[in-house]
C-alpha cells in the first residue's frame, strides 16, 4: 500500500479544514445570537481563525501518525 507524501498530507489537511472553516463560520453566524453570546464579526473572525490553525495542526499530525502505522 503506498503511502501519501507529506506534501499531499498537507493539502488533504489544508482542503479539509479550509471546508470547516467556512461551514463553522457560517454556523457561528446562525448560533451565537440564537444562544444570545454577543460576538462582532471581527471576534467570530479571530475565533473561527484559532479553531482553523488548531484543526490544520491536528488533521495533517493525524495523517502522518497513520501513514506511519501503514508501513
């Protein structure tokens, strides 16, 4: 079984988590003022930002750790 590259983990990683971004920031927009948090846009921003990096770093880590057990 061939294993993925590190370059193509981190594509994989970057598409699925840029997909993420979008739909968590758009779920943001609907739940926080049904749950009544006062967030501004710029906040929902700096937020949706950290969970970006967050979930970047976790999903390619991910990856690499089963491309490891694969071999």
């Amino acid at each position: 079984m061939k294993t993925q590259s590190k370059r193509m983990s981190a594509i994989e990683s970057i598409t699925n988590v840029v997909v993420g971004l979008v739909v968590s920031f758009c779920i943001q927009l609907v739940i926080y003022p049904l749950l009544d948090i006062p967030v501004n846009i710029n906040q929902n921003i700096i937020i949706t930002a950290v969970f970006f990096v967050v979930s970047f770093v976790r999903s390619y880590f991910l990856r690499r750790i089963f491309n490891k057990l694969r071999r």
